[in-house]
C-alpha cells in the first residue's frame, strides 16, 4: 500500500508537466488515483514489482471476490503500470478490449485480506497497447 503511494506521487510529478492541475484523490476512490480538472482525465497508478518476475501484470476486477473493483470500476481514461523497471500508460478502453477473450483467475494477493478476481496479461502485452503519453504533443489523436 505505502509502495503504491509513492508511485502515485512518482507519476503525479511526472503529469504535472503536461497537466499543471493534476491532482493526486486522496483517500479511497475506486474511480482513479489521479485527476486532472481542465481536461477531465483520471488515472489509475498500478505498482507491479512481481511482474519483473512473472512476466505478468494483474489485472484485478474484482475484490473480495463478488464486488466490483479495479477495470470493473474505474473511470480513468489512462492506467499507469509501474514495475519499477518500466512504466505503460495504457488506454482503458484498449485494456478492456485485451483482456475481453481472456478467462480471469481467483488469486490470492500476498498482503490482500481476501482473494481477488483478475486477469494475468502478459507484460508484453500490455506494452504493445501502451504509448508515450509524457511525451505525445498531440493529445486529441489519444483523447
């Protein structure tokens, strides 16, 4: 949880380049972790260290088990995946359109009090359907 923080600040500073308004939500909000009020976009910061080692990023969307979460909830237009190594900015319509075929799996997170539903995807994957937001001049073409 304190790792997860430190990202959203990581990328929070990051944005404010492009976004000088962004604002980090703070408490829980299910919808995003970071908004920005002129151009009304939210984004979703995922921290995946274990990804270095599976070759996996998770995909929740559901936790506990039966309640919506994650890619079933969110609002935000972009989801950050930081595995310390790299980070994916990623479109989340594309993200739903990915993971769409696939059959999500009951894992139990180390540190989660209940078991979750989400996808495995390929870090590959996902870095084949992310872009170079921070530095895209054109934004309509992403927006």
């Amino acid at each position: 949880m304190q790792r997860g923080l430190e990202y959203e600040k990581k990328h929070l500073q990051l944005l404010r380049k492009k976004h000088p308004d962004i604002k980090k939500i703070e408490g829980y909000c299910k919808e995003y972790d970071l908004f920005c009020p002129s151009t009304n976009i939210g984004f979703e910061v995922k921290y995946d260290l274990k990804s270095l080692q599976t070759g996996n990023i998770i995909i929740e969307i559901e936790m506990p088990i039966g309640t919506p979460s994650g890619l079933s909830t969110t609002k935000a237009f972009l989801w950050i995946f930081d595995t310390s190594k790299q980070s994916f900015y990623v479109k989340v319509d594309d993200l739903k359109k990915l993971v769409k075929p696939m059959t999500p799996r009951i894992i139990p997170g180390p540190g989660d009090t209940h078991k979750k539903l989400a996808y495995l995807v390929k870090k590959k994957e996902i870095e084949n359907i992310s872009f170079d937001y921070l530095n895209k001049k054109d934004l309509n073409h992403w927006l």
